[in-house]
C-alpha cells in the first residue's frame, strides 16, 4: 500500500463493534517518549509494594502488571485494549470470520456487556438477541465488574456447550434469560438477490476476510441475472465494520479510480494516510484485484445505501465516500458514529497493544467520530414509526468515547432516550404487559426501508421520516 498502514484486524467477534482496525505488528514502541512523571511512578511502585506485602493472600506479580497495563489502557477510551495471550489469539483468529461462541458482537455500557449487534444466522440472532440488549449475568457470574476480555472468555467455550445469558432489554424494560449452545460460527457476510425485475439488494453483514471477494462474486452474479440493472439498494444496516481494506474495496466498486474514498490523521506519522479507489490501497501483496471483473455498469449503475445506528466504522467510511461524491443516495438513519483508528502494536510474541492512533475522515473532511453519517432521507424502520431508535447506544453514548474535535456533547439526545424509555413504561403500564413489537428481515417483502429504496430508484415517492432528526454539531458547541 502506498500508505504504511498495514490493514489487517478486525476486532474478534464477541469483542468490540466495528473496529476499524490497522494491525501494525510492531516489536517496539517508539523511541520518542516523554520523560516519565517520576513522582506519580513512585506512586504506582509504592501501590505495588503494599498490595504484594498486605493483600490478605498471595498475589501474583504478572497478574498485577498486566491488571495495571489493562486498567491504564481501558480508560482511554472504549476501543483501546491491552491483549494477553489468549485475547491475542482470539483478536487474530476472528479476522477470519471462523470462531466457536454465540455470535455476538459486544461492547461495554454502565459496566455492563451490551449487544451491539447479533451475527445473521448465529445461535444468538436465532436465539432472539437484539442490537442494545444488555447482559447482566453469564450462567451464574454477574457481568459488572469484568473487563470485555473477561467477557468474551466467558460467553466463547467449546462447540455444543450451553451458556445462559441473562438480558436486560431497555426497550421492553424486562429482564430474562436465554440459553445458547455454542457452536462454530462461520459468517457468510455478503448475500444479494434480484428482488423485483431490474432491480438488486446486496448486503454486507460486516467486513471480514473474503468480504472483498464474496461482494465481487455475488455483484457480478446479480449483473448476470439482470443485465439491463436499473437499481441497486447496498445494505449497510447493523454492519458494525470491520476490515479498512474491505470499505475501500467497496467503495472503489463504485468510484471513478483514485476518488479519495477516506483519510486518517493522528499524532504519529503513520497515522496521516489517504486512501484512495485503486488496487493497491485494498489488494493484499501478491494477490489479485477481485473487482477487475466487475461490469463497467457498476460504475454507473443507480445506487440507494441503507444505513442505520448500528451502521459502523467500516460501513461509515463506505456510506460517507459514496455521499460525498454524490455517487449514491444514503437512505435510513444517523449511523454510529465509530470513527477511530486503532493500531496493534505486538509487544512480546503473545501480547499486543491496541490503541486509537488517529480519526478517520470522508473525502469532504469530515469527521465521523461521535456524529456518524447523516442520511439524504431519514427513513422510519416501520411504516408505524421508530419505536426503539432513540434508546439505541451510538457511540457518542460510550463512556470516555473520543471526541470528534469539533465538540460533541448532545443533551439533546440524552433527553429524547429518557421521553422515549418513559413512553414506552406509560404504553406498558396501559397495556398490562411489555410491547413486543419485532422489525421485519432485512431484505423481506416486509422490510419497509427496502421498499422506500426501491421507490427512490424507481422515482416513485417515498415516505420520510417526520420524526427521526439529526444530530447537528452546531448543536453540541451551544451547549
């Protein structure tokens, strides 16, 4: 790559949601360090020695050191993370879209592990888990209190073992358990059909190893079906992002080539890096560009992106490269807001560091991170409305989440999740019991943000949203 971003990891799934990750494997740190504060050294050597000699048993020395690093690294902020031996492995092992648990992607929220969103075809997407659940106990263990590594080794374990979650859903205020059997998750994250004459759905569940080549095979399989393609509707919903290489490839598909589709800047050298639509900046060494067998009517075929808040990284940079050149119409809701860099530096052969090394921005400069990106039309789930969106976690939602430099603070936001957590307790209270309203598959005949896709593409009308509105940076500096 012309950059010396070497792109590679995506957070384990059962980790963290949608890390945009660069996975720079580096021996050491770097040789510029500040000079340390030795007083507060002394501080953290004299806490060391008092716990080592008063602690009311034994303690081992390694777990201290590596409780400190983890401790220092985890209030950065909710993506930086230190990996031990075995979260290391499992970090390098989910780029592969193969591991053994319940297939969930989680992050942190209150001291608790939140569902960010459920992999299609798990055990838990099947189980009934929902983007926002809240886990409280894993079998016996109550979850406040753990870091997310301690989480993940808890809830992965062998193929065909049973683990019991309990959920705390805030949008039916209820709390319940689920039984899941583990097993080997093996994530197919591309899928695509014609759903009406002249007219496609492609999905990316997330961006993983073979996203670039499934996407590549299964456009071109959908060109070959419909030759004469009037439309196509590329749906982003609940990908919580993954690997840069799999965006950039994306939306090089459907960019002239060397359009700029996103930039990085950070504190270090390495972190200011352009990445632009061109074989090189998503096709690994030695390897062949899969979307050199595209039609040239991808380039210019109309195209409709679905997005909503659990739209992330990865799928951010996608939706904001194709807003900006005006190559797409984005459609749904205000996306997550994942907008860090986070680099792995390897600090032993089984130890790594992750930490946030810059923030990434569209090609018209702006900064994701905390805002997300703002659809063209702001669509309902349903034809009745949003019930839930409001209660929804973003990033800007995360504790010690990293600011997007322009002030972010939106209370606002905070004030519609309590209106909207409170009317939905009257409508409880009313009914006797919690509301159960499901959403409809992404991609059935019941799936009302597709159908307004659809319309958009067709110029017939569509329904916008009277309710969903944006999150305005302007806001955020008033207050």
């Amino acid at each position: 790559m012309g950059a010396k971003f070497k792109i590679a990891g995506w957070v384990a799934i059962g980790a963290l949601a949608g890390a945009l990750t660069t996975l720079q494997l580096q021996a050491t740190a770097r040789n510029s360090l500040a000079p340390l504060p030795l007083e507060e050294m002394q501080q953290l050597a004299a806490v060391f020695g008092m716990i080592k000699s008063d602690y009311v048993e034994p303690v081992d020395e390694k777990k201290l050191i590596t409780d400190a690093i983890g401790g220092m690294v985890s209030g950065l902020d909710p993506h930086s993370q230190y990996f031990d031996k075995k979260s290391f492995k499992e970090f390098r092992e989910g780029t592969s879209g193969r591991f053994v648990g319940v297939g969930i992607e989680i992050g942190m929220e209150d001291g608790l592990v939140r569902v960010v969103s459920p992999i299609e075809g798990s055990p838990a997407f099947r189980a009934g888990l929902k983007t926002g659940d809240l886990i409280t106990r894993i079998d016996d263990t109550p979850v406040k209190g753990m870091t997310i590594d301690q989480a993940v080794k808890r809830i992965r374990g062998e193929p065909n073992t049973k683990v019991i979650l309990t959920i705390f859903r805030k949008s039916e205020s209820r709390t319940f358990p689920v039984t899941i059997t583990r097993e080997e998750i093996r994530v197919q994250s591309v899928r695509g059909r014609i759903v009406e004459p002249g007219y496609a759905w492609l999905r990316i569940s997330q961006f993983q190893d073979r996203t670039i080549e499934d996407f590549a095979r299964k456009l071109e399989e959908l060109f070959k079906a419909e030759p004469n393609m009037k439309g196509l509707v590329l749906d982003l919903r609940n990908d919580p992002g993954g690997l840069l290489e799999g965006a950039v490839a994306v939306s090089a598909a459907f960019l002239p080539r060397d359009a700029i589709v996103v930039t990085t800047n950070g504190q270090i050298p390495e972190s200011k890096a352009t990445f632009k639509a061109s074989p090189e900046y998503y096709v690994r060494r030695g390897g062949h560009d899969p979307l050199r067998r595209l039609p040239e009517a991808v380039k210019s075929v109309p195209l409709v992106v679905l997005v909503n808040e659990g739209s992330a990284s990865a799928s951010e940079i996608v939706a904001g490269a194709l807003q900006d050149h005006k190559r797409a119409i984005i459609m749904g809701s205000q996306t997550f807001g994942k907008g860090s860099v986070q680099t792995v530096r390897q600090l032993t052969a089984d130890t790594a560091l992750k930490l946030t090394t810059a923030r990434y921005y569209t090609p018209a400069g702006r900064s994701i991170q905390a805002t997300g990106i703002v659809p063209d039309l702001m669509i309902d789930e349903t034809a009745e409305g949003n019930v839930f969106s409001a209660l929804r976690t973003r990033e800007a939602d995360l504790t010690r989440h990293l600011e997007n430099g322009n002030g972010d603070k939106d209370p606002a936001r905070a004030k519609a999740r309590e209106e909207a957590l409170k009317r939905l307790e009257e409508e409880a209270a009313k009914q006797g019991q919690t509301p159960q309203r499901t959403l409809p598959e992404f991609g059935s005949a019941e799936d009302f943000q597709l159908q307004q896709a659809l319309n958009r593409l067709k110029g017939q009308p569509v329904r916008v949203s009277k309710t969903l509105t944006e999150r305005k940076p302007e806001e955020a500096k008033a207050n």
